[in-house]
C-alpha cells in the first residue's frame, strides 16, 4: 500500500477525539485523520459518525481488547511499508483506560515512532472544574472482584492528593458505601456525559454520597478532593498561591502576606524569599 502523504514520517499516531461534542478536536488531529493510510477503532459504527462529519475517507480497522493481540503484527508489518496509521478511541484520548498498550510496546520494539496527537480527555477536563489540588492522580477503573476493590481503595486511601477514577453509574451505585468507608473525609465531584446534551457536574461531601440520585445515567468521571487534614497544609508554594501572592504585592507588604499564611505549614522564609523575587522582577 502506497502512503497517502510524503510530508508524514510513517509510525503509529495516537489521535484524540472528542469526547462527546463534535467541535472538540484539533485541525491537526483532523489531518492527521485524513492522511491516515488506515484508521484503528474500537467501534467502527461509533468512529464512523466523527469521520463522516469532517469528510474523513481512511480506512477503518477495528482495534478493541478482545483482537489487539491477534492484528497487532499485522499492523506492525502495515507500518514498516511506510504507512502513516492512527490509533482513535470511543472517546477523548487513546490508551488511557482503552487498548493500545500491546501496539504501543511492539513499536517501542521494533523502533517505529509513536507520535501523539494530544487533545480532549475527561481526566485533565475533570481535574480543571473541581477546584481541588494540582496535584492528582489518576486510577482509571476499579476491578471487577470485590476484594481487589477494597485492596485498591485501601491503597488509594493513603494518597493524599485528588484521585480521579472512571465508571459505569451501576458499579459507581454499587460502591458508595466503600467510598464513604476510605474516602469520607474527603469532597467528590462527578462528571456525567461530559460535553454532552446532558453534562452534568455533581459537587458533594463523600459523607453525603447516600443522598445521590439513584437514577443518574451515563458514564462517570468522579474526582475526589485531597485529604482533608492535607488542605492548606502544603509546606511549599503551590501555584495557586503564587498567584494569590503576585495579586497581594501591589497591595501588601511582604510581611502582611506572609501574616496571611499563617495557618499554612510554609516555611515563613520560603514565602518571603518569593515576594523578594516577585518585586525584583519588576
């Protein structure tokens, strides 16, 4: 097979696309697409609405957890002809909770380049809306069996920054009396159909988790807040504070904005040594 294009060096493109709404994807993921010699989708019939809309005539090949084994070689021998090849998901970025992996190690072996197409993922748009820390970390999918559940949740119990997980609303349902046993000290916000007709963002205390609506449909993106005795408790300048900080010192003195740290386990001289620099810039 002939490559579509000479400007594109051949390797397997990881491509995001959207989440939900259409308009969500880059220009560059989109020519990328359509110089594609061929296409791996988990869901043919849900990749060809996306492609039909912007006028995308690749290939398709469908790639999911069941065939990704099997195909992978002969992909792998697609992309030594010099084929440009684009891995997409159902939704948002690939690889993250979705197949690919096994692709993904088979081009490391064999030194053909993985170019990512970087754009929508519920994770990082999750972690943007809830207001907790920068710091986070994301899990994905809790297991099947009840008692890796709860090894998980006792693991992640002990993290104290944000944790983000991805669900179905039937196991989410399934395991509010577990989140309320690790989690309870903790705020939660839910995701649902996240840039969808009905996006939904469901902010609650984990204690309160009992009088979520029993009826909530589509799938979940839930982030839980950092510990609570962690709040505030940093011993360092988070970038939030830094811009707390850089708004005070047009009004303040530096000893009133260190005074205002004072709850806060930050060094005093840490926060003086960074208002020093703050007005020796300006």
């Amino acid at each position: 097979m002939k490559s579509k294009t000479q400007k594109l060096k051949k390797g397997l493109y990881i491509v995001s696309t959207p989440i939900g709404n259409l308009k969500d994807i880059t220009f560059r993921a989109i020519d990328i697409l359509k110089k594609s010699d061929i296409i791996l989708c988990e869901d043919t019939r849900n990749s060809k609405k996306l492609l039909s809309h912007y006028d995308i005539k690749s290939k398709l090949v469908s790639y999911h957890k069941f065939n990704e084994r099997k195909i992978s070689e002969e992909i792998i021998s697609e992309i030594q002809k010099y084929n440009i090849i684009s891995l997409i998901s159902d939704a948002g970025t690939p690889v993250i909770s979705d197949p690919g992996k096994i692709l993904i190690n088979e081009c490391v072996l064999k030194n053909i380049p993985i170019v990512p197409i970087p754009g929508a993922s519920s994770v990082t748009a999750t972690a943007s809306i809830s207001g907790f820390s920068e710091k986070f970390i994301f899990f994905g999918f809790l297991s099947e069996k009840l008692s890796s559940i709860k090894k998980e949740l006792e693991m992640l119990s002990k993290i104290e920054c944000s944790i983000i997980l991805f669900s179905s609303p039937r196991k989410f349902l399934k395991n509010l009396e577990k989140f309320q046993e690790y989690f309870n000290d903790r705020e939660l916000v839910i995701c649902r159909e996240i840039t969808k007709l009905h996006e939904e963002f469901i902010r609650l205390k984990v204690s309160d988790l009992k009088k979520l609506d029993l009826n909530i449909k589509g799938e979940l993106t839930a982030i839980f807040s950092e510990k609570k005795n962690s709040i505030n408790n940093f011993n360092y300048l988070t970038e939030s504070d830094k811009k707390v900080i850089n708004k005070m010192l047009s009004k303040k003195t530096i000893k009133d904005i260190v005074d205002n740290f004072k709850d806060r386990n930050i060094p005093k001289r840490t926060i003086y040594n960074y208002c020093l620099e703050k007005k020796n810039e300006n």
